[in-house]
C-alpha cells in the first residue's frame, strides 16, 4: 500500500472498533497514526520510547492532541517512560516543556538499566489500540486501533518497566 493509502485507512478508523492491523513504513505514517490514536484516546496514553523520538512526538499537532487529551478529564493520563534523556534534554524537546506545564497530567519516567536497552518502542491509547516499532531506530512498525490483545501485551510490559522506573521528580527539575 502507499502512504496516501495508509493514511487514508488510519482517518477511517475509530479507537476500540476498527480491527485492522497496518503496516507502517516512514515518519508520517507512523507520526500520523500516533496522533490519530492520541486524539481518540480517552483514558490514558502510555509512551514507551528511547528518546522522546522528536520525528514522531515533538510535533505542534500531536502536542496539542496530548495537551488536549491531557486536559479532557480528570482521570486522563499520560505515561511516558524513556531509555535515554541526554538527546530530548540537549534537543530541548517540546514534550518536556509540556511535561513541566501540566505536572498534574503526566508522569515522565526513567527506565531501570533492566530496560535501558529494550528495542521496542510503542504508544498505547486506552490499552485498547497501539502504535508497535519493533526497533526504535527504524520508521517502520505497526498500528491496530482495536488491537485489544497486543495492546494489553505491550501494557504489561510497560507496567512491569514503569513499576522498576526512577520516580518522576528526578526529572522534573530539567
């Protein structure tokens, strides 16, 4: 399939309904299908990334679809938990800035050395749709809006790491 192709299927899909798995090839595709499921979450999204990955999450759009999520209600959450702080903290990474403005919304985490060097990274709206890089360093991976299975899969993994994590305020000061 092509790109317009995929972006196609990813505007036509809703969050917990749309079962489908789609390959993802490139940085839009995967930015865009990270946006799409962050504006469709409801409850919690839950980052697990290397870097703060700026192609993917230092975009003004997703930012917004973030903040917005992030505002919507009082039990919206955002869980992010990063292997690496050196690059986002010297790239100065939006993400962090928005971070800091709604400490109440966010917890931002560092890895325990135990998952420093796991490869996968994901992006998990509501446990119920995710977006899979097998290796965080390649744009390519794939996405399912109602992928309910391997969503709660990758939801135990990032449970097991957040659980072993440094605690957020180590970070806050950045």
């Amino acid at each position: 399939m092509s790109e317009e192709d995929n972006l196609d299927i990813l505007d036509q899909t809703t969050l917990g309904e749309s079962a489908r798995e789609v390959e993802l090839r490139g940085r839009e595709e995967l930015a865009w299908a990270a946006l799409r499921l962050t504006q469709q979450a409801q409850r919690t999204v839950e980052i697990f990334t290397h870097d703060l990955d700026a192609p993917l999450y230092d975009r003004l759009e997703f930012l917004d679809a973030l903040r917005q999520f992030a505002l919507r209600g009082k039990f919206s959450r955002v869980r992010i938990l990063l292997q690496e702080l050196e690059t986002p903290q010297r790239n100065d990474h939006r993400l962090i800035l928005l971070y800091r403005r709604l400490p109440s919304r966010f917890e931002l985490r560092l890895c325990h050395p135990d998952h420093a060097d796991h490869a996968e990274n994901f992006l998990l709206a509501d446990r119920l749709g995710y977006l899979h890089r097998r290796f965080f360093n390649e744009y390519a991976g794939t996405t399912d809006f109602a992928g309910k299975r391997q969503a709660e899969l990758l939801g135990r993994f990032f449970d097991e790491a957040w659980d072993k994590s440094e605690a957020d305020y180590i970070l806050r000061g950045l």
